[in-house]
C-alpha cells in the first residue's frame, strides 16, 4: 500500500507499506491443501495487497475490501457450496464470521473479540498450528469413541453381576 506524505499542502514524498507473512504461512497452506481442503482468502485488505499475499502463499481464490457482514455472507456461501467451513481470522471485523464458521479458528496475538469468537484459539499466532490440530483432531475422537466403548462395556458387564450378587452395587 502507498501512503502519500505532505507537508504544506505538497507532497514531499511517498511511502511504500507492506504486510509481512509468518515464517509458517506457505507451508501451513501447503499442507492444508495436501490434506485435501480448500483455502480462499477473505480479507478487508485492497485488492493489489490480498492478491500479493495470496500469490506468496499459494491460495488462488481471493475475495478482498470485504466488509464484516459480507464476511459473513460469504462464509454462508462456502458452507453451502464446500459444508464445512473453517475460518481463520484475528481482528474484529473477523469475529462475526469466525462465529458463522462451522469451526472458527482465531489467532491469538489478534484482538480479544476474535479470540472470544473462536472455537480454536492459535495461542502462538503460527497458522502450522491449525495443521497441528487438524491432526490432533481424528486421535481426539478415537480417545472419546474408546472411552465410551469402555464405559459402556464395564457397565454392561457389572451391572448383571451387581444384580446377581456377584459384585458390590458401589463397584459396579
């Protein structure tokens, strides 16, 4: 982005501001699209700069000088044409649709409003870690699935013998 410096009603010079990517950034998305999901850019940011960000990390879908409520919009349109949404954001103007997202994933250096709004809160601020928990996810739900196999069986199994007189009501 070009910033226009004056002094006195003259330009006397001009400033060139850019943002900078996180170390992780490209192979975070690189990963992501390994794993078979699909990464859009969605940002407030002008045109020029979202399209040179996307263009370093790899995303080729873009939408950008998007206003809070159309982030909204577009992450409804998302969920009906891909189903589950996953939205990365830090700022405020991130929080309505990182709350309209199946899963919100907000970056914790970021403001507190995204970060309340977030079901998965990047505490480092490194977008490798929602590949971490991308990851972490399925072992998560197979711990649960055991657990309940687990439980279910000892009370199948301890109940009737509870009721037979077989094993203190207490234990079983």
């Amino acid at each position: 982005t070009v910033v226009a410096v004056g002094l006195d009603g003259k330009l006397i010079g001009l400033l060139a501001v850019a943002d900078t990517l996180k170390e992780d950034s490209v192979d975070a998305v690189r990963e992501l699209k390994n794993m078979g999901l699909k990464t859009i850019m969605l940002t407030g940011d002008n045109r020029a700069t979202a399209d040179a960000i996307a263009a370093k990390v790899g995303i080729g879908e873009v939408y950008a000088e998007v206003m809070p409520d159309e982030k909204v919009k577009k992450v409804i349109l998302a969920q009906k044409k891909y189903g589950m949404v996953a939205m990365v954001g830090d700022g405020i103007n991130d929080a309505p649709a990182l709350a309209q997202a199946n899963v919100g994933v907000a970056i914790g250096t970021g403001t507190d409003i995204a970060i309340e709004s977030g079901d998965i809160i990047l505490v480092r601020g490194e977008l490798s870690g929602l590949v971490t928990a991308i990851n972490l996810s399925p072992a998560t739900f197979d711990k649960i699935r055991m657990g309940l196999f687990w439980a279910f069986f000892y009370n199948v199994v301890a109940i009737p013998l509870a009721v037979l007189g077989f094993l203190h009501p207490v234990v079983a």
